[in-house]
C-alpha cells in the first residue's frame, strides 16, 4: 500500500473493517443478550393505511436495488462480458433497471417517512438509534439516486466497476484498491462512507429484523380450516330453555 496516506488509510481500509466486526459482532450480541427486542416493532395498530402501500413497495425496490448492487460490484466485468454482455448494453440496462428501483424507493421511503414523522402514535415508538438508522438510510438512498439517474442515466456515466467494485471486493480477501476509490467521484464515496454507517448502526436497530424473515413458511405443513355452525346448547330433559332451581338434579 506505498502511497497511500493515513487519511486514506483510515477511510477505505480501518472504517470497512471496523464496520463489518461491529456489524458482526454486534449482531451476536443483540441475540444473545436482546432476543425480546430482536423485532421490527410493528406499528401496524397504530396505523395500517399507510403502511399497507409504503412497506411493499419500499421492500421489493430494496430488494431490486441490493440485486443491482450485488450484479454491479461483487461480479466482475470479466464475467458479465464472458456472457456476452457488452459494457454498453450493462450500463444502460443497470441504469433503466436501477432508475425503476429508485422510484418504487423514492415513493415508499416518503410514505413511511412521512408517516412515521407526522402519525403521533407512530412517532412515539421511534427510538433515537432508529432515528440515526433512519437519517443513514436516507443519505444512501438519495445520493444512490443521484449516481443512478444523474450521472448514469442523464449524465455522461461512470464506469464504477473500475473502481468502487475493485476496492470493495478486495476488502474480501485483504487486499482493498485504495487508489482505486481515492480516484472516484466525491458522490461514490460519500454513497461508500454512509453504508459503512448504516452498517455500524443496523444491530442497534430495528433493522435487525431483516433476519428474522420466516424462511420455514416454505415447507411447513398445511393449514386445514374447516367451518362449524353454532349450534345451540341443548337443554337436559327439554328441547328449550326454561327455569329450574339450583342444584336441581334430572
């Protein structure tokens, strides 16, 4: 790593490490010490109008848009072009697709930001290290918005699987491209710094929740429901109600 400055040092190689062993290990911790907070506290009774449009659609364009990012950074541009796929037709397909998961983003951090500042019984259920979670995730998401639909789609384009993806993939395996992100545009690594934040932040949060999807409804067995009308209880010695004394044997 000749050449490279202490900042430099401290941003692209100690803060990643740093933030995936509190990632990891506060992870364990919360389950260890916090498995009765180890929820996304729902705030469905408090409110379900909202929530009903602005969580699918927030989660599903995440999801897309973490598919991008996995496609974009962990695979090389070696294999994408050993299928045949030229780096045109990638750029433009990852900034289309990518610009279609920052709306459904867009639309669904609005609904559920706006509900959780202005609803009072929502907002009473935050907790301030949500609030931090919540600002992090924002900072993300605008300026992942800004690289997709500003630079990539409406603007000239920046080929960051030259760069951000080398030095992300090797903090894998010890090896990070330092000079690679210290050449990226400010919008990239400003985009790199705050994930490390949320990263920092996610075990302490409500977004531990993540990992608690329920996987095993896939192979659990079925439900059988059946109907049963009521029927009326019926009387000893009588086909109806009528008095009789306490005690009373028949």
């Amino acid at each position: 790593m000749s050449g490279i400055t202490v900042p430099q040092l401290f941003w692209w190689v100690i803060l990643p490490y740093v933030s995936i062993a509190i990632f990891v290990i506060g992870h364990i911790w919360r389950y260890r010490y916090d498995q009765f907070g180890w929820t996304s506290r729902s705030t469905q009774l408090q409110e379900k109008r909202l929530l009903k449009w602005g969580s699918p659609l927030f989660h599903y364009a995440t999801f897309a848009a973490i598919g991008g990012h996995v496609i974009g950074i962990l695979v090389p541009e070696s294999w994408t072009g050993a299928l045949g796929i030229s780096e045109n037709a990638y750029h433009w397909f990852s900034a289309a697709a990518g610009s279609v998961a920052a709306v459904g983003v867009i639309i669904g951090v609005i609904i559920l930001a706006g509900r959780r500042m202005f609803v009072a019984r929502v907002r009473a259920t935050t907790s301030p290290v949500d609030w931090l979670a919540l600002i992090l995730l924002a900072i993300v998401i605008v300026i992942g918005i800004g690289e997709t639909i500003g630079v990539n789609l409406l603007g000239s384009g920046y080929d960051y699987r030259q760069s951000v993806a080398l030095w992300f993939r090797g903090l894998f395996v010890g090896n990070p491209d330092v000079s690679a992100i210290a050449k990226a545009p400010l919008l990239y690594q400003i985009h790199a710094t705050a994930a490390w934040a949320v990263l920092m932040v996610w075990p302490f949060s409500r977004l531990v929740h993540a990992w608690s999807y329920p996987v095993w409804y896939m192979w659990r067995p079925f439900l059988i429901y059946r109907t049963k009308v009521a029927a009326r209880p019926a009387e000893p010695g009588t086909s109806g109600r009528r008095w009789r004394r306490i005690g009373a044997r028949y």
